[in-house]
C-alpha cells in the first residue's frame, strides 16, 4: 500500500467523518460520491478499501452523534444550535415513535438528510439500543454506501473514457437537476403525522386570552345529546 493511496483513504475518512456530524453541512452522499471519484482517477486507491473509508467515517460519525446524546440526554435539546437542527414539535413527533419504530427511523434517517442528526441525538437521548443502532447503521455503510460508490465508480468511470468534457456537458447538470428535486421532495416531506390538537386549542387557533376556554352555555345541550346516543 503506497503513501499516495493511504493519503486517499484518509481523505476519504475524514471527508464522510466531518459532513457526518455537521461540519460543515455538506451531503454525505457528496463524500461517497468522492471516494468513488478517488478510486475511478487514481489507480493505487484499491476500491475495498476505499468503500471501506466510507462506511468507517460514516459509521463513526453516527456514534459520536449518538455518544453526545447519550451522555447530554434530554437537556441537549436545550441548546440553540439543536434547537435549528432539530425543532421541538418535530422532536416530540420522533421521540413518540422511536421505541415502537426505531430501527425503521434509523433506516429512513439515512436518506434523508435533514433529519440524521437530529435522529441519531434522539437515538442517543432516549438510550435507544446501541447494538441495534450499530446494525442499522452498518446495514447501510454495506448495502447503502456500496449502491452509490458502486454506482458512482461506474458512471465516473464511463465519463473518464468518454472525454471530460462530458462531465460539464451531461453529469454536471443532471446530478445538479436531481439533487434539486431530491432536496424539494425532502422539504415537503414530513415523517410521521401532525401533532394532535390540544384539548384547549380550537381548530381555529388557541383561546383568545380572557376567554374561558370551555363554553358552560353548551353544556346542556351537550348532555342531551350524550344521553341520546347511550340509549341508541
């Protein structure tokens, strides 16, 4: 093994290593995309081990993400800079369904970027199995990682035998123009439904301050009502 390729697979570590925590806010799938780059241009970066960087940085990444919940707990979501990661309504909505559903949440977090982080704090918060959390996360480092390096290899590998110049003229714009609609689709969705209403909140919106959150006057009719549908 040369020095220039452990030079690549280092690069490739700590490139999945650093986006995996936030630092900064770039894709992950960027860094795979990278390594894939690596091994179709540089020869002497074998592709074991570079998709072996990979799942390594990524991996590692995700279990500091849940050390740091772990050992913080609930008051991490206290802090601002969570705050902005990860919003108090949509915690709330994924905490409720972590223990019933949370390999499945581990799984989908993946891809959707938005949410891993806040996801794997929760994980980490909630003392969510680390066993089952490892799995879930080197399921996706084999099957996920390997789809796109695999995929990307082959695609940068077709480009270098092609003519750079399709790169600019082809690759460019679609990989652009999808991972335009791949982030308009993660905007507008939502995992998981809307938060109940609360039993002091109309449909309209909260209770004007002043006013009695209950209305005494439709109390009567309300028991008619209820006496008339026991008897049904």
């Amino acid at each position: 093994m040369t020095t220039d390729a452990l030079y690549w697979y280092g690069s490739i570590f700590l490139w999945l290593f650093f986006t995996g925590i936030g630092l900064p806010p770039v894709p992950e799938e960027a860094g795979i995309l990278y390594a894939a780059g690596v091994h179709a241009l540089h020869p002497e970066a074998l592709w074991p081990f570079c998709w072996l960087a990979c799942g390594v940085g990524i991996v590692a990444a995700d279990c500091v993400l849940y050390g740091v919940g772990r050992q913080f707990g609930p008051r991490l979501f206290e802090f601002r800079w969570v705050q902005k990661v990860l919003s108090a309504e949509r915690r709330q909505r994924l905490e409720g369904r972590f223990h019933n559903h949370g390999m499945k949440l581990l799984v989908m977090a993946r891809f959707m970027p938005p949410l891993r982080t806040g996801i794997f704090l929760i994980a980490g918060a909630a003392r969510y199995s680390f066993v089952k959390f490892l799995l879930a996360d080197l399921v996706y480092a084999v099957v996920g990682v390997g789809a796109l390096f695999f995929g990307g290899s082959f695609v940068l590998d077709l480009v270098h035998r092609v003519g750079y110049q399709a790169i600019w003229f082809a690759v460019v714009p679609l990989v652009g123009y999808g991972l335009y609609r791949y982030y308009r689709y993660l905007k507008k969705r939502e995992l998981g439904a809307a938060p109940p209403v609360s039993v002091l909140q109309s449909p309209a919106g909260d209770v004007p301050e002043g006013q009695p959150a209950m209305n005494p006057g439709g109390a009567v009719a309300a028991m008619k009502e209820a006496k008339a549908a026991l008897k049904d």
